[in-house]
C-alpha cells in the first residue's frame, strides 16, 4: 500500500490539471496591461478533508480558484450643453479643452467632439469673421 498522496495524481489528476489552468489564468492576467502590474495575484488549493466515524476514511473535496487583479478604470471628459431647441445633449470631449480646434488623426480640422469641420463651416460658426 502506498502511503503518500501525490497532488499529480490524486482525483486522477485532476487537482493538477486545475492548478494548471488557473496557473494559465493568472499568467493572462499578469501579461494584461489593463490590470496593475503591482497587484499581487493568487492562487489557492483548499483540501478539505471529513473523516468517517470510524477514521478509516475520509470525503475530500479540492477547490483551486485564483485571485486576480481587477482591470483598471478609464476615464475620460464628457461636454454637457443645450441645442437650439432648449434639449439637453451629452458629448465625449475630444480635443482636450472645450470649444478648442483640433487636427484629427487623418490631419483635417475637427471640432472639440473629434467631428470633422470644414474651413467654411468654421468660418460661419464665427459669423463669417
């Protein structure tokens, strides 16, 4: 009778086989650059073993879960302002400053929301000065 448990091959190797794929899943998380590199990550095997009366043997129940760190928040600047016909409008800002000009990244003129603006359209929103 052998009298060591090997954690390779006991429940038929399946405690290795979920220690590995949760290794695979915290290795994704640390390679993830939307999570902080200094969050620590874990990984925890819990044996659980309940005894019969007897102490001849035992239920065992394994669980292998990881901790890992969460994807870190975006934030970015929303401009809030009226139409003419008095209705509320939301939008994301763009150009880094409200109501600023900006060169997009096809190189054309675009206003704060990123939307692309002609000379014309600009030189009418100014009353044509």
């Amino acid at each position: 009778m052998n009298n060591e448990i090997n954690l390779n091959s006991l429940a038929e190797g399946a405690v290795a086989e979920r220690v590995g794929i949760e290794l695979k899943k915290l290795a994704a998380n640390v390679m993830d650059r939307n999570t902080e590199w200094k969050k620590a990550r874990k990984l925890t095997l819990t044996i659980t073993i309940k005894p019969n009366e007897k102490r001849e043997i035992g239920s065992v129940d394994i669980d292998v879960k990881t901790a890992l760190a969460p994807a870190m928040g975006v934030s970015t600047t929303i401009i809030f302002g009226m139409d003419n016909a008095g209705n509320a409008h939301a939008a994301e800002l763009v150009s880094g400053q409200k109501d600023q000009m900006m060169i997009d990244n096809d190189g054309d003129l675009a206003d704060d929301r990123g939307n692309k603006v002609s000379y014309l359209e600009r030189k009418q929103s100014q009353g044509g000065k």
